[in-house]
C-alpha cells in the first residue's frame, strides 16, 4: 500500500475526529501536565516561593516585636 506524501503547508492542523484514547493524545496531555505541574485547576490562591514566604514571616515578626 502506497503512502500519500504529506504536505508541509498542511502540516500544523489536526484531524478533528475523536477516536477516545489513544497514545499520542496520552502524549500530549502528559506534556500538557509537565508544563503545569505546579498548578491544579480551580486553585484560589496564588503560590508563593519560599523566599517571598520566608520574607512575609520575618516582616511578620519584626511589627509583632
């Protein structure tokens, strides 16, 4: 069976077919949750580091004194 080539212009765009689970969607989503592991949906605080925490606390203890 012949393969069609594929054409670079077309290349970007995505079927819109949903076939349920499959490894590349799997793929993705893992991508998707290494660039936010950090956050969680519907989280109503901001985060903070550890520096700018460390700061709160001693600006904390300095008015507290």
């Amino acid at each position: 069976m012949k393969r069609i080539p594929q054409n670079p212009r077309y290349q970007h765009i995505k079927s819109r077919l949903d076939t349920g689970n499959s490894m590349t969607k799997y793929t993705e989503k893992l991508e998707e949750i290494k660039k936010n592991y950090r956050y969680k949906k519907d989280e109503l605080f901001k985060r903070l580091k550890v520096t700018t925490f460390a700061q709160l606390i001693i600006q904390v203890a300095s008015l507290s004194d």
